[in-house]
C-alpha cells in the first residue's frame, strides 16, 4: 500500500518489484492478497505485463507457464491471465503453450513506461530464513 501524498511515483511498484524478487530467493511463487483494489490490480497487471513482456523476449525458447514461474516467481494462475489477456497463450493438446508473436511482443514492450523508481536486485542484501532455523526460533 501507498499512501496518497506519495502515489503515482514509483514507490508501489517498488514495493511489488521488492516482493517477487524476495519470493525469488525464497524460491517459492509469490501472488498478492486478494482481493485487489481497483488500483492495485491496475499496478500489478502492469507489473506482470512488463515482467513477462521482458522475459519471454530474454527467453524465447520459453514455451511453457511452469518455466516462466520458475523465471519470474509468479503464480501459475497469474501468469496465465496476464498471458490470455495479451493473446499469447495457446492449446495445445489440452495443456496451455506460450506463443508470443515478435510483433505483439514488440508492440507491448514498445508500450510500456519505464519505472520512476527502480529495484536494483544485485545490491539487495537478504536470504530467506531456512526452515530449521524458523523452528528453533519460534521454540525459543
């Protein structure tokens, strides 16, 4: 959540940035409480477009949601919505392929702002508490 003096200026997209590259060094996928704010669905469709835009154009051997969970440590369900939305999901034999013309990835990526505030993930310095370590802590 953004407070309304510091809206429209980079800091909740920040903030969603800094979740899903934690659920990365996690190493579990990581999705929003819900349900969403009108105005938080807006921030994190766009954070998902831009973030599966990018990959999917780093990545073009990428067919499959599960590779671009592991990738970006987005929920299967949210990935997939993003991906239909944008038209670049397809059936195949019953099982969701990602198909991303050149031309509508192009079209996206051409489409979207950079960020006003930017998460640089080299300089974070954090790792996950191992699970060991969280129950001795909790019988402490």
């Amino acid at each position: 959540m953004t407070l309304p003096p510091w809206q429209d200026r980079g800091y909740g997209r920040l903030m969603i940035q800094l979740s899903y590259e934690l659920s990365k060094r996690e190493g579990r996928p990581g999705t929003p409480e819900r349900p969403l704010s009108d105005l938080g669905k807006r921030s994190y469709y766009s954070h998902w477009k831009d973030l599966l835009c990018r990959t999917i154009a780093e990545h073009r051997a990428v067919k499959s949601i599960g590779s671009l969970v592991r990738l970006t440590a987005m929920k299967a369900e949210d990935i997939s919505a993003v991906l239909q939305s944008l038209g670049f999901v397809r059936n195949y034999k019953g099982t969701q392929v990602v198909q991303a013309p050149e031309h509508a990835l192009q079209e996206a990526l051409a489409s979207r702002k950079e960020p006003k505030v930017a998460l640089d993930p080299s300089a974070l310095d954090w790792s996950p508490l191992s699970r060991s370590s969280a129950t001795k802590s909790a019988g402490t």
